[in-house]
C-alpha cells in the first residue's frame, strides 16, 4: 500500500457498504422511457430478441471461425448458469479481463442475464492498477486470461488474493495453475433460466473503467438504458440500417471505445462484430475484405498504421463494403482523413468521448475539414451540451468554455465513489467532462483541450494518460504527470514530473525509459526526455495537476541538467567503494544473518567474527546503498530487494554473482584498465582464454542462479521446436556449469547431452548433472572445444552460451564453423551472450558496452558484438536465422539459427 496517495488508500480501506444513486433526474430517465430512444429492455433481453428473430446470424467472427447468434446465447447462459451456481446475484460485481473474442462477449452478456455488474478492462494491466480495480468494485469473481505477455496474471491475481477479500472465485481462459476454475468448463454447464421480469433496464450492468487523470481509474457505472438506448444511438447515424453492421473493432473491447462491441452491436443493433486477438494492421486489412467489414473502431495511430499497411502492400483494398473507420481517442490529422479517402474510399469519423459520459462523432458525409476541426454535431438522443464558464453558467456560440453533457447515454454514478460524483457531476446530473470546447454557428462542437490531452512529440501523437499510467506502474511510483515542453532550439519534449512513495527515490529518465521498453514493451516514441521528482504534484485551483506549472518547470531545466549530474559522476567513482561494500557483506553473510534474525550490530560483528567498528561501517554503508534499513539505532533489517535477492537460501539469490564481477581477477584487471586502452590489450599474466583458467571454477558456481533463469527461458522456446523428434543430441559448448544444457535435456524426455568445457569445470559440472538427476543422459568431455574435432556425432541442438564475447571474429567463425560442422539436418544452434542492439541508445545499453570493457581488460581480444555480427557469423555458414531477441527483462540476447541442408547435401 505503500506506493498510493491518500484518496486511494482511502477508498480502499473503506468497507462501507456501496450505495448507488443516479445521479440522473429520475423524471428524465421516465421521459427518455416513454418518448424515447430508450426501449426499457434490459442488455440480454434485448440480444435476445435478435437471437429469436434469427438464431443462425453471424454475432461474432474472429480470425478463424465465427459464432451465431444462438451460439453466444447458449454459451451465455451456461457461464451465466455457473456463475449463478458459484453464488453470483443481482449486483455483483465481476471483472473480466479478456482479449477481443467471443468469450469476452459471452462473460458480458453472461453476467448481464445474472443482472450482475461486468467491469471489463483491457489486459495488460499491473499489479498496482489490477488491486486497485478490483478492491474499489469489491470484485466477486474475475474471469480472466492466464498469461499477459510474459507476466503470470494467475500467479499476479493470487499474489494480491489476501488484499481482496470479496474476491472469491477465479475463472482461467486456460488451465489454472492454482486451485481455480477453467473458463472451459462453464460452457457445457446447464444453462442459466433467464427471467427478463427480475431486471430493470435502469438498473446498472456495467461499469467503465477510466483512466482520467485521478491517481485511481475511476469506476463509471452504467445502466442497460444508458447502454443499450442511449450509447447505441451514438452509432445510428452511422450506417443506413443498423442491423447489418459488421463492425471491426481494433481497439479492447474492454475500453471505453470498446464498449460499443457487446452492448450495441450486438445487444442493441443484431449486427456482425469481427474481433481480433491483438492489433495488427495486415490482419485488420484481411479481415476488412474477408468479412466485408462495414465499419472500423481504432485510434488514429491505427489509422495511419492501417494506411501505412494498405500502402506497402502491392494489392488493391478490397473494402467495398467499408462505410467508414471511426477513430477515438485523440485528435486526428488532415492528412490522414485525406488518406483514408484517398485509399480506402471511405469516410473518417473523429469520435470524441469519455467514459465519464459524453460522446460525439463526426458525420459520414462530413468534408475533411469538418472530420479533423470538429467532432461533430451533439445528438439529442445520445448527449445534450452546454458550454460554460467557471460559474457554470453558459456560454454564446464560438466561445471557449468547458463541456458539460446530459443524455440518455449519461452514466448513473461514479462506482463507490461520492466524492467523484461530487466532484465531476452537477447538481441536476450534468457531467463535467473537464474539456475545453466551443460550438461553432452549426453547432457542431470543436475541442480546444481535452482534459486528457495528447501530446505530440517530434509529430507524433502520444496519450498523455496512456503514458502515465504505464510510469505509473514503475516500482514504487505513486505519482506522474507527463507535460510537452519547448527546448531552445524549438524541438519538443517529454517530462514525466514523478512523485515517489514515501521513503524511495524517484526514477530517472533512463531507469523509466528501460522500464517501458523492456518491461513493458512500449513503442520507442513514447519514451520520455527527461524526468523531474517532486514530493507532490502542484494542483491548479480547479483540483486537477496543474500541467501549466509543471510544463514551465519542465521548461526551465537548462539542457545540461538533463545530462548526467555532478552527483551521478561522484556515485560512478565511487564504485569501488559499492562494489567492495557489497562483496565483503556476501562474504561476511551479513544478509544471511540478517534473514536469521540477528539483527544489532553487536550480534551481527559477533556471529561473523569481525571488529565491533568494522561491522558498524560496514552496515552503515550498507544502509546507505538501501540494501538494509536501520529501525533504531545500531538495528538493521533487511530491504525488499535484499531479501529476495541476498540471502543465500532466496531462489532468487543474486549475490553468486560478486565472485564473478567483483572477483579478484577483475579487481586486477580494471585497477590497470587505463594500461588495457593503452595498449588495447588485458595486462593479466595470464588471459580468461588461457588453458583452463582458474576463474571458470569460481564463475560456474557464482553465475548459477542468475543461469537458471535464463536457461529456462531458452527451453521455454528450443522445446516446441524439437519435442516431436524421437530422439535428440544436444551439445553445450562452453558449458560450464552446465545449467543451459541441463535446463533443455531435462524437458526433453529423449534427449541426451554432451558438454564440453575445460577438465577443472567438470566437478561443478557433476554436481549441477547430480541437481538435475540427468548424469545417466549426461557426459562431459573435458579438453579445448578448439581442439575438438567433429566426429561421426551429430546434434539436432548447439548451445553456445556466454562464449563468443572471449574471442576474436576469426576464432568466434572457427567455432561456429566447429558448430555447424556437428549439426544434424534440420537442427539448431542458439548463441546467447551480451550483444549490442541497433535498437538501444548507448546508456539503455550500458550492461553490454560495460562487458566490452570487461573483455579488453581481461581476454586477449574478445569483446561484445552486435547482434548483426552473431547473425552474420551464422549466416556464413549456410545456416537459416529463425529469430534473433533480447529475452525480455534480462540483459541477454539470442540468435537462433536452422541447419536447412540435409547432411548429405554438406558432405
Ligand atoms: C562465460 S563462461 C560461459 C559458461 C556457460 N556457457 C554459461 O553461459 O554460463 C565461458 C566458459 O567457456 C569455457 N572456455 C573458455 N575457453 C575455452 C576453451 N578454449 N575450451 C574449453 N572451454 C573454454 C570456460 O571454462 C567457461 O566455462
């Protein structure tokens, strides 16, 4: 809890019980009943309708099969009859957390028949934002995918179980690791017997989960009318007859955007919603075509990838049926509704909307500048607005004032939340949307500034809220704010203002920058420029962060303050006082102490058997480094990190890793490093790649832990590729300890291993050969893997791991050579080892390039490589590249490459 502000914790510590109150006029929700557009259906009542009128009609079609309109409602009610079964009412709330598919549509109109309360949201949400959706809505149960990119959203959800009391049921799209429920088996249950008498269409049925510029998303909570008869009427205007619509929907259909799927698609219109897994524009243009696509919802930047896609292909678009591409989100360019004319032949609708309560869109046969200047004319039965000056009171034609809107799409309330409805809802339930607009003579409305601004950054268009929340996530991040500003020479760039939890420091620009790509696999252009800490954020009179102060701030930092500080050069010099600090604790087992409970100084001095004055400094260092804490005085405890990563029984044990960095060779080595650049060579008596140097002794057992992680990785994708053949040969060269080949023979039931290494690694070797249970399938073939000579032996895999980087370019070709002389038809080599991206900048890259200068100081000339160079090394040997990576969140990249020929065709 430690990383939320005051309001967040407060919501989630509440335990109130929640009360809902439309904040609409009830007399207003009678008139939108009786004169319309509401039809006082509920969600699944009015799907069900479309079901009775055709069963066999397409409702969903996705990249492979498609599904009628009776498959959905029967699939519904059996998820809806296992729900029931688990104990779901009336009420509940239940997250859903699913890609674009049919059973995202199923689990919301599942939970719909219940009279239920769905809260989608998309995947790719982190620990923090997942606790706090869930708390805040007090889920009941979630239905969600296992696996979100590399992250474990099952292992995630149950790490944060005890935080959620009302959460009692999970159900996996998969097989559950824990003791949960698979999403499979709900299918086939009895299905639910729908009673459309025990729900009223002004009850709520969803709640839309908006990013905005609170600290927590805000929980927008929705009725089925506001659904099904107000939202829907947002796309009538779209397309002469509602009911054939085959809507394609790019973005989630658990955003805000998206929420148009489920609820008017299908529930309101009967039409055809085409679902793709993830974005991609070259499935998005076959779709079009293959399903005579109507209508597109993305965001502009599909849009311009869409047109980018459509452009490089030589074919023509077949997309007679496309009435248009709706685009939400952010402000669109003129060039691209000009392209979208230009090559697709359609009209590009500029939508703009909230989940807060508004929505409008531009017109079909609008002309271009119409499309990019306004957002169109409000339509009564979706929205009514009011422009408005501080007082809220309103304002001429052609003024600028903020937005409020009221209709029959306005939600009910804020979820759990009165003091957001206080804050962003008025008196007579007009919401306040926080935007700048006017309305011209036409009175269609022009956006001046959204609340949610985008920024653009080297003309490219960024969310600023979509960026925020992705910092947000960074460890120990309560706050962020991203402002555009001006450097002198015009250009404009990225600051993220960033408010660290209480005790920690905040993260610098590289550290968020690393973060975002690697971590979370954000585009390059939304990186940031510069990143400013602040204890709080400053807020302008209205409530909000104030991003003007915060932009002039940002705009003040001299350009040479964005370079690294006088600070940060001390802190470099004084890595040797970091490093020694550091061993000498590993080696004294200060964190192991620690971890046992000895925590004064006198007892820890004692228990290590070292001077009283010694062991003081030493922790006093140590507390400075933020790797203990002291509690009182001369009383330590362990941090987070020190726990997980420096005691010695932790399977996450790190600290093998001071007998390889801060070895005594490498103590050696870099006190003479001025000398290496000299003379561009190590001055070690003797280099690493002498015969069976020492140190491999010391670096097999210290390197092991961090091994293990990255051997598992390599299993995780060699396996699929071989586990079909009967047998398979692999070979580790350079093994050693082994953990890389040992990690793949023992996934591997046939498989059988040879390593090779130097003679003094095989006692390590045996012992990890032992830890496996493996040295029956196992041998070890002590001598110089130069020396080796390709015998009638072949292997179907080659693991070459952490070796290239000793060598010259001449003696890395003669190993992969010796490699690929040894494979087998149809087999594998994968190099792993640092390697320099063309992707990184130079301080994103800073482990590798400071690992060449390991190489200069301690091999005769080795060094390392690009990843280009690895490819071309394997490419010279005739050999096929199947896919080169950096392993996300580790510094190690790999090459993988197939041996095409047959053997004969070699030999
Ligand atoms: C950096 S370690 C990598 C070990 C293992 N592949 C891994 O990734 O953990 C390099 C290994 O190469 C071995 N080695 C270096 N030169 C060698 C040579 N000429 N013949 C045999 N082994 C050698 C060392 O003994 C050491 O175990």
């Amino acid at each position: 809890m430690d990383t939320m502000n005051p309001t967040v914790a407060r919501l989630l510590n509440t335990n109130q019980p929640i009360r809902i109150t439309d904040q609409v006029p009830a007399h207003l929700r009678q008139k939108w009943g009786s004169e319309g557009p509401y039809e006082n259906l509920d969600l699944f009542q009015s799907f069900a309708k479309f079901v009775k009128q055709d069963p066999t009609a397409r409702a969903i079609v996705d990249e492979t099969t498609s599904y009628s309109y009776q498959d959905l409602y029967d699939k519904s009610l059996s998820l809806a009859g296992f729900l029931n079964d688990l104990g779901i009412k009336k009420g509940d709330v239940i997250a859903i957390n699913l890609a674009n598919s049919w059973q995202a549509c199923a689990a919301d109109l599942a939970v719909a028949a219940l009279g239920a309360i769905a809260l989608p949201y998309p995947v790719g949400r982190k620990h923090r934002e997942t606790l706090l959706l869930l708390k805040q809505a007090q889920a009941k149960a979630i239905i969600c995918e296992p696996f979100v990119g590399e992250t474990d959203y099952e292992a995630l959800l149950e790490g944060i179980r005890s935080d959620l009391p009302s959460l009692k049921h999970i159900l996996i799209k998969g097989i559950p690791q824990h003791s949960n429920i698979n999403l499979a088996d709900t299918w086939t249950h009895t299905a639910y017997d729908f009673q459309p008498q025990n729900l009223h269409a002004n009850e709520p049925v969803r709640i839309i989960a908006s990013s905005g510029t609170e600290s927590a998303p805000k929980l927008v909570l929705y009725s089925h009318n506001s659904l099904v008869g107000g939202q829907a009427s947002y796309l009538k205007s779209l397309g002469a007859e509602v009911r054939s619509m085959r809507a394609l929907f790019c973005v989630s259909l658990a955003s805000p955007f998206g929420s148009l799927g489920t609820s008017c698609i299908l529930a309101a219109f009967g039409g055809t919603l085409v679902t793709q897994n993830r974005f991609s524009p070259e499935t998005t243009l076959t779709q079009i075509s293959n399903n005579h696509v109507t209508h597109v919802f993305c965001g502009p930047n599909m849009v311009d990838m869409l047109l980018a896609a459509q452009q490089a292909s030589s074919t023509t678009p077949e997309c007679e049926a496309l009435c248009g591409f709706i685009s939400g989100g952010a402000p669109l360019s003129t060039q691209t509704a000009y392209s979208v004319k230009q090559i697709f032949g359609c009209s590009l609708i500029q939508s703009y909307g909230s989940a807060d309560g508004i929505a409008c869109h531009t017109g079909l046969n609008d002309d271009i500048d119409t499309t990019v200047e306004t957002v169109g004319l409000p339509d009564p039965d979706v929205i009514d607005i009011k422009i408005v000056d501080e007082n809220e009171q309103p304002l001429p034609h052609n003024t600028e004032g903020e937005i409020l809107a009221l209709g029959p799409m306005t939600p009910m309330c804020y979820y759990n939340a009165p003091e957001l409805d206080a804050k962003y809802r008025t008196q007579n339930g007009w919401v306040r949307t926080g935007d700048k607009a006017m309305l011209d003579e036409q009175g269609r409305l022009k956006i001046m500034g959204r609340r949610n601004d985008t920024l653009l950054r080297n003309g490219i268009k960024i969310n600023r809220v979509e960026l925020e929340m992705l910092i947000r996530e960074y460890p120990n991040v309560s706050e962020v704010a991203v402002v555009e500003y001006q450097k002198s020479n015009g250009s404009s760039l990225l600051s993220a203002c960033v408010v660290p939890s209480p005790g920690y420091a905040a993260p610098n620009k590289d550290q968020i920058n690393h973060f975002l790509l690697k971590d979370l696999g954000v585009e390059r252009y939304k990186l940031i420029d510069n990143a400013l800490s602040f204890a709080n954020l400053p807020l302008a009179p209205s409530g909000k962060v104030d991003l003007k102060r915060l932009t002039s701030q940002a705009q003040l930092i001299p350009d040479e303050q964005q370079e690294i500080s006088a600070k940060e050069i001390l802190d470099l010099l004084m890595g040797v006082e970091r490093a020694g600090v550091l061993r000498a604790a590993i080696e004294l087992k200060v964190f192991d102490l620690l971890e046992a409970g000895e925590t004064q100084t006198s007892g820890l001095a004692q228990a290590a058997q070292t001077d009283l004055r010694g062991m003081r400094i030493l922790l006093a260092a140590l507390a400075g480094l933020g790797l203990i804490e002291e509690s009182n005085a001369q009383v330590y405890r362990l941090t987070k990190t020190a726990k997980r990563h420096l005691v010695s029984t932790s399977p996450y044990y790190v600290g093998g890793l001071s007998q390889v960095y801060t070895a005594d060779l490498m103590w050696e080595a870099f006190k003479h490093f001025k000398d290496c650049v000299i003379s561009g060579k190590s001055l070690l008596s003797q280099g690493l790649e002498a015969d069976d140097h020492i140190y491999w002794q010391e670096f097999a057992q210290g390197i092991a832990n961090t091994s293990r992680v990255t051997a598992k990785r390599m299993a995780e994708m060699i396996v699929p590729l071989v586990r079909h053949q009967p047998k398979i040969s692999i070979l580790d060269m350079a093994c050693g300890n082994g953990i890389y080949g040992f990690t793949l023979t023992s996934q591997l039931e046939n498989a059988s291993l040879t390593s090779i290494d130097w003679p003094t690694t095989q006692p390590v070797w045996q012992k990890t050969a032992a830890q496996f249970g493996l040295s029956q399938r196992a041998e070890f073939i002590g001598e110089n893997l130069f020396k080796t000579t390709p015998g009638a032996k072949k292997y179907d895999v080659i693991i070459l791991s952490q070796i290239l980087h000793h060598f010259d370019l001449k003696s890395c070709q003669q190993l992969i050579k010796l490699a690929s002389d040894q494979l087998n038809a149809e087999g594998q080599i994968i190099v792993l080892d640092f390697m320099l991206s063309d992707q990184l900048s130079a301080t994103e890259e800073a482990v590798p390039r400071l690992f060449g200068s390991q190489m200069l100081a301690l091999t005769e000339d080795g060094e390392c490589y690009p990843v280009n160079t690895i490819k071309k090394l394997l490419s010279e040997q005739g050999l096929q590249l199947r896919s080169a990576q950096q392993f996300k969140g580790l510094p190690v990249h790999y090459v993988l490459a197939q041996n095409t020929q047959s053997v004969l065709d070699k030999y």
